[in-house]
C-alpha cells in the first residue's frame, strides 16, 4: 500500500470507472491530463515531509473519485477533467516520493478500466461498476486508516521500534 506502483493504479482505476459516467467526449481529455499533470508532477522535486500528506490525499481521492459513480444524474461537463487533474497532482506525488516514473507508466493505464466499464453500463448492469467502485473506497479507507493507526508488528520494519 505504500508502493510506489499501486496508488496510481488504484486512483487511475478510480477516475475510470468515474468517466463511465461521464459524456464520452471528456473521455479523451480527461485521460491526457491525467497522464500530464502525473507526469509533470512526478518530475517535480518536492519535500520528503509531504509523504504522509501526499498518502492521505491519494487515499482520499480514491475514495471520493470512486464515489462519484453513485452521483444520481452522472458527471457534469468538466467533472471528469476536475477528477483528472486532481488524480495526477495525488499519483505524480506519491510517486515522486516514493517510487520511479515507470511506476506511473505502469499504474495509469488502470484509467482504461472505463472501457469495459462502459461496455457494461451499455448492457443495464451499472451496478457491477458501481460495486467495483465501492471495492475502491473499502480499499482506500483501508490504506488511509492503516496510516493512522500505531506501528503495529508486521506493517513497518522492525528495526524502527
């Protein structure tokens, strides 16, 4: 959970299923300005002290962006690009502190998921994507909780206590 690899993914993921319920036309855009902003953010150098933060965003944004698939009439026009950028700022981040660039490249391809996603809204069964979505947030409340609890055996390296 605190790899480099899979809180881009697990947010990709995220805005995926997202943009399923999104007008196809932000699919596009949405998709490059994740790539964009996590790239431009991963280049970034920033402060070893914003780790934890940066965790805690990325966890909370899954879960938000995961969300988003219950909104009762869809996303709006820009949603999708707002859900985006904000997922490139958390995964650029954490895998600028945590992790290589490569990690994005494997990670963000996850934001793909919105086409099987959409296959399956088209055939009346938007709450396979829906249950998928609310995997994501379990997961994300996981990962977030597990970060505020005290060093437990096992979740950090020994030589630290």
């Amino acid at each position: 959970m605190r790899g480099g690899v899979l809180p881009p993914t697990l947010l990709s993921a995220a805005v995926g299923l997202a943009l399923v319920f999104a007008p196809r036309r932000q699919w596009a855009a949405a998709t490059f300005v994740l790539a964009v902003t996590a790239f431009t953010v991963a280049m970034t150098p920033l402060p070893r002290a914003w780790l934890e933060g940066l965790f805690i965003g990325c966890w909370v944004s899954v879960a938000a962006t995961a969300a988003m698939v219950h909104c009762p009439r869809g996303l709006g026009c820009g949603t999708g690009l707002v859900l985006a950028l904000n997922a490139g700022f958390w995964c650029g981040g954490v895998v600028a502190l945590t992790g290589s660039r490569t990690d994005l490249v494997l990670g963000l391809p996850a934001v793909l998921v919105m086409l099987p996603g959409a296959w399956t809204l088209e055939r009346g069964a938007a709450i396979v994507v829906k249950v998928v979505s609310s995997w994501l947030i379990a997961v994300a409340v996981l990962a977030a909780t597990l970060q505020l609890l005290p060093v437990t055996p096992g979740y950090l390296p020994d030589h630290i206590e």
